[in-house]
C-alpha cells in the first residue's frame, strides 16, 4: 500500500492575495511533477486535500495527470495546524494507494508519526509542489522515495 503526501504548490503571499491561489510557477511546478509520476506508473485510488485554494488546486493538476479511480475530494484533517492523527488513521485504513495534499507543519508531522511514530520529530524536508512516497510493509511504513520540481526537467 502506498501514500504520497504532497506539499501545495507555490502558492501567492496573503498580502497579495488572501485566498492564496498557486503562482504560475507553482502550477508549472506542480504540473512537471506530476506528469513524470505519470511516467512512472504512479497509480492512485484517490486525491484528498484539505480545502485550502493552494491545496485544491494543487490536487487537480495531479488528477489531470494521474487520473485516481476515485477523483479528488476535499477532507478534513489536512489543514496546516491540524492535528495528524486524523490522517493517519486514514492513512492506516486505506487498501488502495492514497494522495493527501496538505500544508507544514501538518504534513511533516504526519510523515514522522507515521514514519517513527513520533510527529514532533522532522524528519522530511518537504518542498512546495514536492510529492513524497510512502509504502506499508509488514505494518510498517516506510520511505519509498521523494520526487521534487527541481528533480524534474522543465522540458520533461
């Protein structure tokens, strides 16, 4: 069983924007990463995300290219501050490969609890538009392997 857990795009500051659509650099961003998961057989069930405009639209230029069986859906439980329980119980319920879209602190403290079981610990440095891949194994989850925009060619 997989999980990918994405941070947003770039998003646009608040003072210029309050409801902190991505910038066209975030969308590119986003769009590069996705199209080369695409490429790699990346199969997802679902795209949940918290609510948030960065993060909505984040999670529809993933499903444009990775096309979930289940489409994308908004979730509580993915906010910034949230607390990562509710995630992870999600996450542990799952039986098909998930995708959350979510915000830091929220989804560093999810991949550590989920990780060593300890949310207070960072242990990924996550990246605007980054996607990170997480396997179960034997109860146990694992790092599979992270893929950031700067890992992916702009012509790709």
């Amino acid at each position: 069983m997989e999980l990918y857990l994405v941070q947003h795009g770039e998003a646009k500051p608040e003072q210029e924007d309050p409801a902190r659509p991505l910038t066209a650099r975030g969308r590119e961003e986003v769009h590069r990463v996705a199209r080369h998961a695409a490429r790699l057989s990346r199969q997802v069930a679902e795209i949940r995300h918290s609510g948030k405009l960065r993060a909505r639209q984040t999670a529809e230029v993933l499903a444009e290219h990775l096309r979930p069986a289940r489409g994308v859906r908004e979730i509580e439980g993915l906010a910034p501050n949230d607390d990562p329980r509710k995630a992870r119980t999600d996450a542990e319920a799952a039986r098909e490969p998930l995708m959350f879209v979510g915000h830091l602190p929220h989804l560093s403290r999810l991949a550590s609890s989920l990780l060593v079981g300890d949310p207070g610990r960072e242990i990924i440095r996550f990246r605007p538009g980054g996607l990170v891949c997480l396997g179960k194994l034997e109860g146990r989850w694992l790092l599979q392997w992270i893929l950031t925009p700067d890992l992916v060619r702009a012509d790709a």
